[in-house]
C-alpha cells in the first residue's frame, strides 16, 4: 500500500512529490571502466583457481574464501536496509521549498 506524500512544512500543502535529480552525468559508467573491471574480475578468478590447483592447504583456503565472500555479502545486504530508511528529499508544488520526510 503506497503512502500519500507528507504535507510541506512550510506551506502545509499537499501538493508535494519526490525530488528527482536530472543529472545523469554523475551515475553512469563508461565503457572503458566496465572492460577494466571484468579484466580484474576474470584474473583474480584464474588466481584463486591457480592457487587452489598448485596447493596442498586447498580446502582450508576454500573455507577461509567461502565464510569471507558469505560474511561480505551479509554486511552489503544490512547497508542495503538502513539506506532505505533515510530521509527522502521532497518538493513542493505550492511554494517551490525543499524539505526532508
């Protein structure tokens, strides 16, 4: 169930939305850095897979890998929830002021 917008503070009105930022320079990513990014994804892959292939302490290392990646992937998940809980940035309609709700 979707929530009405909160009235503006100042003015008291409803008529309030969302702001939107219209800058799209600052959230995408050129060609070259994706390129880069998987060339550095790929051979840290073709490294552990060599180190586990050339070990003998292989299992220890996989174990040590495993509780790592699991432990990265559960505190990315926790920021991922506290970031839906701050402030939204709204505007006004009415008298054209910023507020946060």
């Amino acid at each position: 169930m979707k929530r009405p917008p909160p009235p503006c503070p100042a003015c008291g009105s409803s008529a309030t939305l969302p702001f939107e930022c219209d800058d799209p320079a600052g959230d995408g990513q050129s060609v070259a850095e994706v390129v880069l990014a998987a060339i550095v994804v790929l051979l840290s892959l073709a490294t552990v897979l060599l180190f586990f292939l050339l070990s003998r302490s292989s299992l220890p290392a996989a174990v040590l890998l495993l509780l790592t990646l699991l432990l990265y992937w559960r505190r990315r998940r926790e920021t991922g929830r506290r970031a839906k809980n701050r402030p939204r940035l709204y505007v006004c309609l009415d008298c054209s002021r910023n507020f946060r709700v």
